[in-house]
C-alpha cells in the first residue's frame, strides 16, 4: 500500500506529465514572449480572418460615392431592406464578421440617435420607427457572426462640425452604438476628416487638424476601453489595427505585425499623425503589436452603383486577395454595397457564394495530415509538449519549439505517399509574438534537397502561393529567427475551382482619334495622352489657378449618355481631379449643364470614375472644368489625368 509520500510523488509526476514536464529535467518552460505580443481582442481579430463592411446611407439613392450632407432624410427608404440577406451572403463566402456604418461623412445616422436630427428616425423607412444598425446586429448575430460598427469621424451635414460641440456630440454617438448593440469585435474609424460639406446650410470648406481635434488619446478611446473592452480600434495608424495603406486588399509580401507610428516624442499618435511611409510592411523591431488590416470594396465603389453591376469581383479574384492579406499575416475587410431596395444584387450574392465554395474546397483537407516529422531539435530534448507533431493538430496555439540557443533548426516532412499541391500554410504561436524572419522550404527531388519557395513575416498566418502545383513527398523547412521558434501549423493544400460567370457590359465609348483641343488651351502638358486609350499615360498639365476647363471638338454632333474620369494610375495621386463641371455645345460658344459633382476617395481609391447624365445629349463639343483637385493648395495644382472618355451607351 502506497504512502502519503510516494502518492505525492506520483501525482506531481502525473501533473507534470501533462504540463510536458519530466521529473528528472526541470519544469517545462514555454519560451519567453519576443517584442510585442497580441491583446485578447487582438487574437479574436486575428482568428476571424476576415469580415465585411457594409455601405449604405442616403448616397446610395444619390448614385455617389461620397454624399455631401444635404440629402433630405426623407430619401433613405429601401422598401426591401433585409439585412438577413447580406448577412447570410456573407457567411455564405466564409465572412466571420459584420460592420455596419453606421454613419458615413454624409452624417446621416443609421439609429435613432439624439445628438442631431439627420438620422433613420426622420425618414419615411419603417415609418420612422426603424433603426438599421440593431437590424443589422441582430441578423449578424442570427447568422453567427461577430458585430462591429463604424462611425465616421468626419461629418458634412452637422452644423457645429470643427469646433467642440461636434466633437462631444461624436463621443456621444460613440456612447450610444457601444451601449445598445452587443458586444462588439471592432470600432471603426475612417481616415478621412475635414474638407467641403453642407454643415447645415453653410455649403463651405472646414479644415480642422485630425492629430489633436478628436482629443483619441485623452477623450476618445478611453470611451471603447470602458465601453466595449472586447473591441479592437481600427484607424489608419492604430491604435489596435492599422490600414495597410491602400484600398486594393492586398498587402506587402513583408508585413509585420508590429508598428511605430510617428508620434510626438516617441508617443503613439493620433490617427492622421503619421507620414505613412511604413504602414503597409510595419517594422520588425515595432514597439507596438498592431497588424494591417486590408479592406477593398467587392464592386469598383465602396456604395452601391447600377452601373458596377457587371463589375463585381469574381470568386477567383477574391481568393486572390486572400491569398494577398491573410496569406500575409492581415485580415481581410471586404465592401458590401446594398442597392436601393436595401438588398444585396444577385451577381454579388453568386459571388460570395462562389468565393466561400471555393476557400471550402481548398482548404478542406490538410494534404499534409498524417506526415511524419524529423526535428533537428526539440525544445526540452524531445518533450512532447514542443514536438511537431503540434503542427497538424487543431491547435492554433499548440505548437513545435526549440531550445533558447537554437535559432536556425530545420524541420524534414515526410507524407504518407506523393501530394500535389500549391499552397503552403505556415503560422506561428503569436501569444509567443513574431518571430520568424524568414522560411525556406526545399523539396526532395533527384536524391537531393532543391529549394523549392521561401517566405518572410509568417506571423498569426502565411499562405506561399507557388507558380504552378507540383507533386512532392518530402519537404525541409529551413526557419531563420533572431530567438527559438514556435511554429504552430503547417498545411499542403490544392486550389479549388468553381463555376461563376456573369455577363459583362461595358460602355461604348466614343472613337477618340479625331478629337482636337480647341480655343486657347493654357493647360499645358499633352492632352492626347489623356485620350491614347493607354492607362499608364498621363496627360500633366502645369500649375494652374482652378477652376481650369479644357474643351473638345468631338468632330461632329452625336448622342453622348456620360463620361468617364480615369485618374493617374503610377501610384501618385498628383493632380487627382475632386470636383468637376462637365458641359456640352453644338457650336463651341453656347454651353449646356450636363453634370456636376465630386470624385470622391478619389487617392485611395483611384478608379475610373463613371458619370452618367440624367438624360442623352447631343453635342459636337464638349467643355471639362475642374474645379477642385484632391491635394490642391491656395487654390493652385496641377491636374492630372490618364484618360477621358465619352460615352453613347
């Protein structure tokens, strides 16, 4: 009969057991964290992967991309609004989360709030008793999806914008969405703040400085920490999630988790406060844990435009970007754009689904499961606890580990017989931090080891695309990192392939090769190369005082149903036109309005801009006057254009 004693013995040793300990060799000990390491919020946010982000105010029935704030309340009424739909469409692609805006820079309020009186409350929708963002919550939640919401900071439509009563009147609306909604996963905040807008009435230009008006640091965030503790805060710069720093969903091949921002005396700033110059790879030795985010909208806008209906991002395209953001370690923030009847069109639905098909097929099998592991060493001499066996476990945070003084280990694959595959998913246990500099995968082939595909910043995930599949059973890893390792996943996996298609229409555009400039044409540069059908021509032209017009003799009179604005597209956003007059003439003297408006997001998002006429026109000459550019300063800028175009369909 056993003892007191030796019954102790023998539970410590069946403790440490499980712990991955060994009585005859000390306690198990996990490596220590390296630089920064994730916050609780942080790994949710990681572990989703991917969520959507859903456009919808008055600007929809307005046909723009950016509302100015004088929509009448009245003009928001989607009489089939379901947000059942969008949010099934969603998870349908394998979406984890849902962020309603609940107001965009046009101000108006998507819940019946009572710090202004532009909101839901005062359109003729649910007559007047409605409130969209719980619609939204409770249908995210139904579907099983996580809720966050967005709230711009910029405001066109409220009168006191720029000066403090706005400022408190935002917190308050920040108050309100975190106190009625649920636990949310997010708090989204746009990059875009101050500039021309309605502001009840005064139809003028209000700068304000974006670093210090909001007070974030002092006044704002504590607001999310108090209120919503589960929330990550997005902004370009943090402070929990960065924007990778373009609206293509794509981020750098290196891309790290961890950031400094440009602050004040080493201090963290405010959004707005940084020169951007390494948002998108961050920094490897970051003082901060604060990962990309990269959001793209599904169609060419981020709100909805009859026009874009054949221009919806296929699956194959949205796999890319997949494979781009959360193949680097990001998270992947997709645009849903309702139309007017407050659903989702059926090419955007066939899309997501097609995209969640495909990503379900790729990833449903593990080609590597079942392989067998040579480590050249193992944290703790071969203590389970740190084998690589872990790899191929469900664990996200189980994981293989090497000794402190081990920093280059390589790891030998063997599958149970030839896989073909051309995807390579690696992670790291980023509880532990990033770690890794670089990974060097070889493949045995010809009686010896041939390098196959490398890969830097593996992080929370890393998905290495190769060129074409190949057929391999033995791998070698080679891992690189300034202190041991801790990798926790590796996967072989097949790109899938499904069916969609959808029927393309494109605008006719009008033969261009005999158009002239006419009049005394001060702009300077070389207008034609905005009309060479060539996309990375620009037409320059030298500094101008704006308004500035530029007019053109078409060579006859001829319906036209539109026009087309292509910005520059070498990656400088100089010149980029903000606000435009387009007018018609059958003799080149007396001018006819045909449209007028704003480009906006117009450098984040520098696509063709379509603009259709609200009836045909027939004209041989046409007058463009650009009244504003995005970075214009005292009045004076250059303008730049790629292409113009003219439609009659």
């Amino acid at each position: 009969m056993l003892n007191c004693k030796q019954i102790s013995i023998l539970y410590l040793a069946a403790v440490m057991a499980l712990n991955g300990c060994e009585l005859g060799g000390g306690r198990k000990q996990e490596p220590a964290p390296y630089g920064p390491i994730p916050t609780k919020a942080q790994l949710n946010w990681h572990e989703m992967e991917m969520y959507c982000l859903v456009h919808f105010t008055p600007t929809t029935f307005q046909n723009k991309e950016w509302g100015f704030g004088d929509a009448p309340a009245d003009l928001f009424n989607p009489m089939q609004f379901d947000a059942g739909q969008i949010a099934e469409a969603a998870k349908s692609a394998g979406f984890k989360g849902l962020i309603a805006v609940a107001k965009h820079h046009d101000g108006f309020c998507l819940w019946p709030t009572k710090t202004t009186d532009y909101h839901i409350g005062n359109s003729p929708w649910r007559d007047g008793k409605g409130d969209m963002v719980k619609e939204f919550e409770l249908a995210a939640r139904e579907k099983g999806l996580q809720f966050g919401v967005y709230v711009s900071a910029w405001d066109r439509n409220h009168p006191d914008y720029g000066n403090e009563k706005y400022a408190e009147a935002y917190r308050e609306q920040l108050r309100e969405l975190y106190s009625g909604y649920g636990e949310l996963f997010i708090s989204w905040h746009d990059g875009a703040n101050g500039g021309d807008g309605y502001y009840g009435g005064a139809n003028e230009m209000r700068r304000i400085d974006r670093s210090t008006y909001y007070e974030w640091e002092e006044k704002t965030w504590p607001i999310t920490r108090k209120l919503q503790p589960t929330a990550v805060i997005f902004s370009d710069v943090g402070p929990d999630v960065r924007w990778v720093g373009t609206e293509d969903g794509i981020a750098p091949e290196t891309c790290w988790a961890t950031y400094t921002p440009v602050g004040v005396n080493g201090a963290k700033p405010a959004p707005g406060a940084t020169d951007y110059t390494l948002i998108g790879t961050g920094q490897r030795d970051g003082q901060y844990w604060i990962p990309a985010e990269c959001d793209v909208p599904h169609r060419p806008g981020w709100f909805y435009h009859p026009e874009q209906d054949q221009q919806v991002k296929t699956p194959d395209q949205l796999f890319e970007i997949y494979i781009q953001s959360v193949g680097r370690g990001a998270v992947f923030n997709l645009g849903l754009a309702p139309d007017t009847a407050g659903r989702l069109h059926p090419n955007d639905v066939a899309s997501l689904k097609g995209f969640g098909e495909k990503l379900e097929r790729t990833f449903a099998a593990n080609l590597a499961y079942g392989a067998s592991f040579w480590a050249s060493n193992v944290r703790n001499g071969n203590n389970r606890y740190f084998g690589p066996d872990n790899l191929l476990d469900a664990g996200r945070y189980s994981y293989w580990a090497t000794d402190d003084t081990v920093t280059e280990p390589q790891l030998v694959i063997d599958l149970r017989e030839p896989a073909v595959f051309d995807l390579i998913r690696l992670r790291e246990n980023i509880k532990l931090g990033q770690r890794l500099d670089s990974v060097w995968i070889d493949v045995w082939e010809n009686e010896s080891w041939n390098p196959l595909t490398m890969a830097t910043s593996i992080g929370a995930n890393r998905i290495i695309r190769l060129k074409e599949p190949i057929t391999a059973q033995r791998l070698r890893l080679r891992l690189f990192a300034p202190v041991s390792v801790a990798l926790s996943d590796f996967g072989l996996f097949k790109e899938a392939a499904v069916n969609y298609a959808v029927a393309v229409r494109e605008h006719k555009a009008i033969d261009r090769s005999g158009w002239m400039v006419v009049g005394d044409d001060q702009t300077g540069g070389n207008p034609l190369l905005a009309m060479d059908g060539r996309k990375e021509t620009v037409w320059i032209t030298s500094e101008l005082v704006l308004p500035a017009s530029v007019a053109i003799d078409m060579g006859k009179t001829q319906p036209i149903t539109g026009f087309g604005y292509l910005p520059r597209q070498d990656g400088s956003a100089a010149g980029s036109i903000s606000s435009y007059l387009f007018e018609t003439s059958n003799d080149g003297k007396n001018w006819e309005h045909a449209a007028q408006g704003e480009f906006s997001n117009i450098i984040a998002n520098p696509i063709l801009q379509y603009v259709a006429f609200d009836k045909p026109k027939h004209a041989r000459y046409f007058r463009f006057t650009v009244a504003a550019v995005a970075d214009m300063r005292e009045g004076r800028s250059i303008i730049s254009i790629a292409e113009l175009d003219v439609y009659y369909d």
